[in-house]
C-alpha cells in the first residue's frame, strides 16, 4: 500500500532489482544497488513513445522535427507476433500501401510510400536495419526471378529472412526534409528498423512460442458434374452441334463421377510454429542481446512451407568515458519450397490454383491399385494434386546483415564515430518439373533448373556529430561525414532437360541428355557519398532543418557521376509562444519541407558498350564471336524527385487526442526507363531518361486515449492517405505498355493490359469498353460499331457488344482506352488498444478505397468458353447469355477457341474495395507467487485476416501478382490470397 504522496516500504535483498509498473505508463528496472531510499518517477506511454524520433544518422527530439515520418513501435508489442516486417506495418501508418504479392509464406510485398515514382523500375523504399542499408529489391537479389515460360513466378521476399521478433521499433521516413540525408537512394522513402538491446536492471532470459493454425479463408463456387455436363452440352449446341452428352450417359456419369472439387484436393490447414530465446541485460558498461529463433511456416497450399533459423547479437560497450564500441550482426539461414501456385504466365499445367479452378470434376487423381490402397493415376497428367506433390522448387537463403562501430567522445557536445558494415545474401533455386507434367512433357523427359544470387554490400562511414545549447535559447544538433558502399553481384543459372529418371529429381543435371549452358553474370557498383544535417531550435519555437547529400555512382559514367541532393524543413511550435494561451489545444506546430531525392536504380553497366559471347555461322561452321548486346550510353543521368510538404501537428487536452497532418506534392522527373526498341532495331531495350510523374495527396494521423481509470485504459488510433498518381509526361513517346502474353493452357491473352501515358495514372488498364451483350441478330446488323468491320458476319446473339471509341465502324485495336487503374482514391486503418489490470485486447483493421483489379483468373475459367474442357466459374455460369432477355454483362458459352476476340473486356477490370479486420490479439500475464525462478509468464490468442468486406470476386482484394514490376500492378492471375490464422502461444521471462 501507498501513502497519498505514492510512498511505500518494502523489504529486498540489497542487489534486488525493483520492477516498477503501472497501466499506461512504462515499466522500470531499478537496481536496489545497497540505497535505502528510491524515487522512481514513471513516464507515460505516449509521452516516452513521441519525445524523439529516429532519422537517418541519428535521433531528433520530436518537438524539434520538420519532417514527415511514422513510428512503429515493436518493443511492447507482446501478443502481436508479426511473421514479416511489412505485416507489422500495414494499416497503421498513413501513406503507406503494402500488398501481398501472393499468400505462400516467404514471398514478397508490394510496399510503396506515398505512391509509386518508377514506370519500369523499382519504387520499394530503401530498407536500413541498425544503421545499415540492405538490398529488399526481390527482382535483383533472389536466383532465378527472371526465369522463362512456367519457372517464372514471384521471387522468394529477401526480407523474410529477417526476424520481426527482433525489431525494437520501425520508423518511416516520407518526406524530402528525412530522407535527403539518403541523397539517391531517398526517392521512395526510407524505412529505418532498430532491433533490440538490453534493459537496465538485472539480466534476463527470455522464451517465447507461437502456434498458428492456418486456414483458407474462401474458396470460389464452379460446377458441379451436373452443370457442367449440361454447360459442355450448351455450348455445343450454340456452335451449331449436337450436345455432347444424352440424358441416359448424363445421369450414368453423374452417378459414377467423384464430382471432385479440386480445390479441396491442393489447399490444406496446416499447424505452424515460432519459438524465440532471448538472453539480454544492461549495466553502467555494456548492454548486450542474444536471440536465437526459429520459424517454420506452412502453407494452406499443400507442400509449400518456410522455415528460417536466426542468430542475432548486440552488443555495446563503454571501454571509457570517451570511448565506446557495438556490434550488431543478424545471420539466418531460410528455406523455401514453393507450392505450384501459379506462375507469371498462367500456364495450367505449373499452376495447382489455377487448375484447382479449371479440371472438371469428371475424374480424380487417384486409383485404387491391386492392393487396395490409393496411388496416382499416372495416365492422369498435370492435375492439380500432382503438380503440387512432384514438382519441386526449392529456395534456399543465407542472410549477414552485420555492423560494428567505434566511437570517441571529444566532450558532451562533439563525437566521432567510425562505421562498418556487410550485408551478404545468396540465394540458391532449384526446380525439377518431372514427366508427368506440362514443363516436365514438353521438356520432354523432365526439366530442372538451377539458378543461384551472391549479393554482398561493404560499407564504411565516418561521422561527427554535434550537440549544443547556448544560452538556453540557441539549440544546435548537427552530423556530418563521409560514407562508401560498394556492392558485388554474382548469378549463375542453368536449365537442363530429358532425364533417364525423375529419382534424383535437380541433384543429377548431369546426366541429362540435353544439357543447357550455364550462363553467368557478374557485376559490381560503388556509391561515394559527403552528407550534413544541421537542425536549429530557438526558444523551442522557431525551427529550421537544413540536409544535403552529394552522390557519386558508378553505375552512371562521366559527368553525370556526381548529385547534389539538398532539403530544407521549417517549423514553428506555436504553443509555445507567449500569445498562444488555449485550454483546449495544448500544443501546436506547423511545419514545412522541401527537398529533392534521388535514383540511379539502372542495371549495372547500362552506360556502357556491352559484349556477349554468341553463336554465329561462319563458312558453315557454328562458331563463338563476341557481339555487342547494349550501345553506349553516356549521357544517362540521376533520375531526381522533388517533393514539397506542409504539415501540422496538434495536441489537444493535454496530448489526449493528437493528431498529425501532412500534404505533398512529389514529381519526378528524368524517369530511368527501360524502352523497348521496334523489331528492326539491332537492341532489344535501353536505358535512358524519359519523362515526368506526379504524386500528391494527404496523410493523416491521430491517437486518442478514450479513458484510463481504475486499471483501464483504451486508446484508438487512426490513419488515412487521400493520394494521386499521374504521368505528366513521357518525351517524345506517346504510350509505353507492360507485360503481355499471358496464357492459361489453350487459352492465350497476348495483348499487353497496361500502359502509363501523359494524364493517367502508373499502370492504367488498357482493353475495350462493352456495352452488353447482342440480344438477336437485327442489333448486329443494326449496330453501328460493326458498319465497317468484316469480321460482322461472325458475330452471333449471345456475343460481347464492343464499343467502338473512334467511331470508324469497326472494332480494332485503335479502339482500346483506359479502363481501370489500380491505385487506391484512399486509404486507412484503425487499430485500438484496451487493457485493464493483467488482461490486454487489440484490434486492427484497414482497408483501401477505389482500387481496381484485373481479375485474369476469370479470363481462364470465367469467359464460357469450353477450350481444354475446363472447368467454369459458377458466377460465371450462373450469369451467362442463355437467350434474348437473359444476360445483358456475360456472353454465351461456346466451344471457340479464341476467347474474346483476344480483347480484354471493362467488365473482367472487378472493384477491389475492401475493408479488413486484420487481427485482434487477446493477452493475460499471470500473477505468480514469489520465490519462482521465472519473473513473468504471459499467455495470448490471437486472430489474424479474420474477415474482409469486399465486393471482389477473387480470392483476395489486397494482391498484386507481378510484384514489383511497376507497370503491370493489378493483376490477378491464379493467385493464392493471406490465409486465416488462428495463434496461440506464450512468453516466459526468468
């Protein structure tokens, strides 16, 4: 018990450590250390969470920062078990969009802040972790993310080898004022992550464990055997034909079919697990962590998981007053076998989700051998449940991300530190697709690919810091130095194919009899760097923040070599000023920053002339000749974003609610594309800089603390992002478009479905408007789209009505337009906290507004068309032309060949609106009675991807299957969606 000034005795060992806590404010370790008489003053939660944040190169106090950025704190977070860094983010900070490149644990996020500002580049935001910059781009660091035909799918994510249990806090950077101290590598944004150390007091051990139960979240309806033998017989009589199947066989296959749904046969509800030990302390000298973890994901898609093991140390030493020393080093060892999901070019035969949907229910993929017992129905080839069991492709990671620093005190206010750091990733593929499967058959004799990436980067910085206040009114922080990093890539790959025996799967490539060449690559880059940041305060009133960064690349040649990256950021704490006397708003500042950033994310080597060994023919023989692949290019230079933001950040009822206002306006000019060249051409594509886009928007932040009484507390906090992106210019071009060819077995889309052009937005949809669905003959003779076009007479009722955009009377390609884009007109999240006495409830939820979808999985198993006696969709079926009347949106079933005319239709562009509850997190610590060996026992169930409201028709609205190719955003292509979790575990502290 207390007195009413909060005094208490208490009766402890003379080395005890005291832990001190209390609902809504942070909990101390206070060393006893022989003293008699403690005062120990706690902190509030909010109050210790805002006071500073961290920027690059070190913190700032929060009432001093001009800048935009958003902090997440991990610390405290006990019952979020987060199993990617980018999971913990999403939903709770405003202007940042993350999507899921696909559900199988392991693989990559589509993670953009404040829209995108690359047309064929990367618009990721630079990763640093403690200090070092690592390589998070999954296009360029992970083997064999460019392979061809069904061995091309979405990369493993170089970020999942990170262990989230490790993080501290995760800040985001947004606005030129925080990121110009990154000078090139700024543009998109900065994510600073700080992992953990020790705690003052007496050292601790630590174990945690985590089991998920993972569940699919939806399945979507196709026919039955019943409908679709009468959807077989329909579209054959529509085609002029007679029906496939009489009433008598009908009824007899009916009865003897399995009516198999094959999407029961691939997805599974598999258990997976976390576990965690932590050893860490802090003393007047050293402060130290040591983690071990390991994480063993399974996939609902049968045979598909990701483990990773992890060993982290930090540690740092105070050897004297001056001089100090740290180390932090994170090495981790993943593995990845990747379940046949889908792949980049929809091949049914690779991809077990898009075959789950397009195999007819008519036959399974078992017999009943002699013996009585299940086995393969080898006469059955490229099933769904087949290619998930024998085809193996498999991922395996290495990760150093490792960093030591030294550094000497001059005095309270002057430090120098000395940097060294490594970030070392490789990467090995494996896939063997055996017979038995489409690669495997077309191979023929099966096919197995290796492919492997050593991606290693050095770094070196030397920095002065500077800390000083003058006569209580001048306050003066600044850091200044010199960085070099210097980066290696090495990659090699090889595809052989025709083995004498699928036994040995990818270890015997030596023994095919048709041997592919390796192909190899090497590359190395260099970025030299002077960097300054000085921010002043007078009176705590007035601020101003002046950063610059001068880059020089290498991957850029003569002149064009060296940038200049300036910012400037003001500020203006109003509430401290003598005027400013308001019983309801406590605190006030506005601010404002400008700055330019940069980029010179270009392949390395891409200004300069570029051989390749070739096979040409000479006097009838075939010989070895060097030949130039890429022309010189000396005049590519820094692709630059300029970025203007204003702000203001308010507290209200003594910081009850407070919130924090930004609105921005980023262009980028001297766009770094790759433009492809016309056929004739003797190079395929260039570099070169081309073009201007825009991104402007407004982001939002608030935090309210509903009550805190009697042990209650509940706090909300909210986000929202309003943003635009648009194409101001492209030069001389016109239009450039993204990736076509997408094929689903038989059925084939070979047109390009996106393009970026002057007044629209990155990665537009382009194809056809529609206008029905012709109704009987005398509305095609009678219709005006279809006067000039000689294809009229193969037009029949039931057919998709076209609109022609130009007027000519005819339906072409001249008549394309946009239709559809996949940003978001906004987005949000709402997340609370409520905790009273041991017990602790959160909940998360987001959501994005206006965003679009190309839904290409309809295009396989949602046109009615019969090709390849796939399967339907029952939407599909259900909402068909069946004659005069019935259906004015899906056309009649057919037998033809060519879906559509190969025109991607408006009404296949689906609202991907949606509003998720993302998790919701349940936690109790345990009361334990004095004595035990353990100081804490904490026990939670949580939720994850509970439920999603959205009037999508996929699996998932929050995905973008081609990853990080940024014109070709919005696709939906077979791919898998995030799985249900439901988790259990516990954290035991000694």
């Amino acid at each position: 018990m207390t007195d009413i000034e909060g005094r208490f005795t208490m009766v402890v060992p003379d080395n005890a450590v005291l832990e001190i806590s209390y609902v809504g404010f942070v909990k101390q370790d206070v060393p006893v250390n022989g003293r008699t008489q403690l005062e120990v003053k706690l902190q509030d939660e909010a109050v210790a969470v805002d006071e500073v944040v961290v920027v690059g190169y070190g913190t700032v106090a929060k009432s001093d920062f001009t800048g935009s950025s958003s902090t997440v704190k991990l610390e405290n977070a006990n019952d979020n078990r987060y199993l990617s860094m980018p999971e913990a983010i999403q939903g709770r900070v405003a202007g940042v969009q993350i999507m899921n490149n696909t559900g199988q644990p392991g693989s990559g996020m589509t993670f953009n802040i404040r829209g995108m500002t690359s047309i064929t580049g990367s618009s990721q935001p630079l990763i640093v972790i403690d200090g070092q910059p690592i390589d998070s781009d999954q296009g360029s660091t992970m083997a064999g993310s460019g392979m061809d035909g069904g061995n091309d799918i979405p990369p493993a994510d170089p970020l999942a080898a990170i262990n989230p249990d490790d993080i501290e806090s995760i800040e985001i950077l947004k606005d030129a004022s925080s990121v110009a101290i990154y000078g090139s590598r700024g543009a998109n944004g900065v994510v600073l992550i700080t992992t953990k150390t020790g705690k003052e007091g007496r050292d601790k051990i630590s174990y945690s464990s985590r089991f998920d139960l993972n569940m699919v979240p939806k399945k979507l309806k196709v026919l039955n055997t019943r409908d679709y033998l009468n959807y077989r017989n329909e579209a054959a009589i529509n085609d002029g034909n007679d029906s496939l199947y009489k009433h008598m066989a009908m009824d007899s296959i009916i009865r003897n079919s399995p009516n198999i749904n094959w999407q029961d046969q691939v997805y599974t509800s598999p258990i997976s697990q976390t576990h965690q030990l932590s050893f860490s302390g802090k003393d007047e000298k050293s402060t130290y962590l040591i983690t071990a973890n390991y994480t063993n994901q399974n996939s609902i898609l049968k045979n598909a998981d990701f483990t990773r093991y992890g060993l982290r140390l930090n540690y740092s030493r105070n050897i004297t007053k001056k001089i100090s020393v740290g180390i932090r080093t994170y090495f981790s060892y993943a593995d990845r076998n990747y379940g046949q999901e889908s792949n980049w070019t929809g091949i049914l035969g690779s991809s077990a989700v898009l075959g789950a949907l397009a195999f007819n229910p008519l036959r399974g993929a078992y017999v009943i051998n002699d013996e009585g017992d299940e086995e393969f129905d080898e006469n059955f080839t490229n099933n769904p449940t087949l290619v998930t069991t024998i085809v193996k492709d498999r991922t395996q990671i290495r990760t150093l991300i490792s960093n030591l620093d030294f550094s000497y005190k001059f005095n309270n206010n002057l430090k120098y530190t000395l940097k060294g750091g490594v970030n070392d990733l490789y990467s090995l593929r494996q896939v063997y697709n055996p017979t038995g499967t489409f690669i495997g058959d077309t191979a023929p004799g099966g096919s197995a690919t290796r492919a492997d990436n050593a991606n290693s980067n050095y770094l070196i910085e030397n920095l002065l810091s500077y800390n000083k206040t003058f006569s209580r009114l001048h306050r003066v922080s600044a850091v200044g130095g010199y960085s070099y990093q210097y980066w290696t890539n090495r990659s090699s790959s090889n595809t052989s194919m025709t083995f004498p025996s699928n036994a040995l799967i990818y270890y015997n490539m030596q023994s095919a009899a048709n041997p592919g060449r390796m192909i190899t690559s090497t590359g190395m880059r260099a970025l030299q760097s002077v960097l300054g940041r000085v921010n002043y305060s007078f009176d705590r009133r007035y601020l101003v923040t002046f950063t610059g960064r001068y880059d020089g690349a290498t991957r850029l040649s003569g002149a064009n070599k060296w940038a200049f990256f300036p910012s400037v950021g003001l500020g203006w704490n109003v509430s401290n000023e003598d005027f400013f006397k308001n019983k309801v708003v406590n605190f006030l500042k506005l601010k404002a920053s400008y700055g330019v950033a940069g980029n010179e994310n270009i392949a390395i080597g891409a200004t300069r002339k570029k051989y390749v060994v070739n096979y040409v023919v000479i006097g009838g023989n075939i010989l070895p000749a060097y030949v130039v692949e890429d022309f010189e290019n000396p005049y590519l230079k820094w692709e630059t974003t300029t970025q203007f933001n204003v702000g203001a950040e308010v507290g209200v009822f003594n910081d009850r609610l407070t919130l924090d206002i930004d609105v921005y306006r980023k262009n980028t000019k001297d766009l770094l594309i790759n433009l492809e060249l016309p056929g004739s051409a003797t190079f395929s594509n260039y570099f070169t800089n081309l073009g201007e886009v825009l991104n402007q928007g407004i982001d939002v932040e608030g935090n309210f603390k509903v009550f805190q009484s009697g042990g209650m507390r509940l706090d909300l906090g909210g986000n929202i992002s309003v943003f635009e992106n648009k194409v101001l210019s492209l030069g001389s071009t016109d239009i450039l478009y993204g990736r076509g060819y997408f094929a689903g077995g038989a059925v084939l889309l070979s047109q390009p479905v996106h393009i970026a052009r002057p007044g629209d937005p990155i990665s537009s949809f382009w194809g056809y408007k529609t206008n029905g669905i012709y109704q009987n003959q005398g509305e095609i003779e009678s219709d005006p789209a279809l006067a000039n076009d000689n294809t009229r007479s193969n037009y029949k009722p039931g057919d998709v009505k076209w609109v022609d955009t130009n007027g000519d009377g005819q339906i072409n390609d001249a008549d394309k337009t946009i239709i559809g884009n996949p940003s978001p007109d906004f987005t949000y999240g709402i997340n609370a906290s409520f905790t009273y006495k041991r017990f602790s409830l959160s909940v998360n939820v987001f959501g994005s507004q206006g965003n679009e979808l190309i839904n290409l999985t309809r295009w396989v198993v949602g046109i009615n068309n019969t090709t390849g006696n796939y399967n339907l969709l029952q939407s599909a079926y259900d909402g068909r032309w069946r004659g005069e009347g019935t259906s004015n949106l899906l056309p009649r079933v057919t037998t033809n060949g060519v879906r559509l005319y190969q025109r991607m239709p408006d009404w296949l562009v689906e609202d991907a609106s949606f509003v998720r509850l993302q998790s919701i997190n349940l936690g109790y610590t345990f009361n334990l009675p004095k004595g035990l060996v353990m100081r804490s026992v904490r026990a939670f169930i949580s939720g994850t991807n509970l439920y999603t409201w959205t009037k999508y028709s996929g699996y998932d609205p929050n995905i973008n299957a081609f990853g990080h190719l940024a014109l070709n955003r919005g696709v939906d292509l077979g791919t898998m969606g995030q799985p249900r979790t439901f988790s259990t575990g516990f954290e035991v502290n000694f």
